[in-house]
C-alpha cells in the first residue's frame, strides 16, 4: 500500500514506515524479538559452499592445467574449450578447481577432490 504524505508531497511505501517504527520501538527499548535473535544465531552457523564439479570437469581442468601450466591465453584457444571461456575464467574455475581438489572431498561420480 502506497501513503502519500501531504507536507512534502513525497510518496511513501508503509511497509518502509512500518520498518521505521519497529527500529525505533527495538532502539528505544533496547530489546530484540526472539525472531530476530535465532535469525541472528542461525546467519552464524552457516557452512562454507563447496562448488561440486563433474568428472568430465575435472577431466577438463587437469588436461589443460597438464598442458599448458598457468598459461590462461593458451588454454582459451585450446580445442578442448567448447564452451569458449575467456582466460579469466578459466583462471576463476581452475582456481576454484584446485580448491576442490585440494579439500579432500569426493563426489559420487567419481571425481576426487
């Protein structure tokens, strides 16, 4: 719903307003609902992501790393890019590769990390 406010003629949206009220009721009190207070709690018990990769992704990434080393241009032209990464991609998924790779961590399909 929108409010239209008639001393400065500005458009405002009640829920922003209602937001403003809650803040100062939290602020003035000094009180935190249980709803936020679990939120909070659960926002620090979140696990790390672990980006999974298939095993024709890890075919991918160790060919080309076995081929040509760091050289992102050189990898970017290679026949096996069918997708046509740029070499800073490249860069970003084999880094995020050898990140995998070196946690230890093993999918069902078989690659290892």
């Amino acid at each position: 719903a929108v409010v239209s406010t008639q001393s400065t003629g500005e458009v405002e949206f009640a829920a922003l307003s209602e937001y403003k009220d809650t803040q100062r009721e939290t602020e003035e009190t000094g009180k935190e609902t249980e709803v936020v207070r679990k939120l909070e709690e659960q926002s620090k018990e979140t696990a790390p992501v672990i980006r999974h990769f298939s095993p024709a992704e890890c075919e991918l990434w160790e060919g080309l790393v076995s081929d040509h080393g760091s050289d992102y241009k050189a990898m970017a032209r290679d026949k096996r890019n069918t997708h046509q990464h740029t070499p800073k991609q490249i860069r970003r998924k084999i880094e995020s590769y050898l990140t995998f790779k070196n946690s230890g961590y093993k999918t069902k399909m078989g690659c290892v990390g």
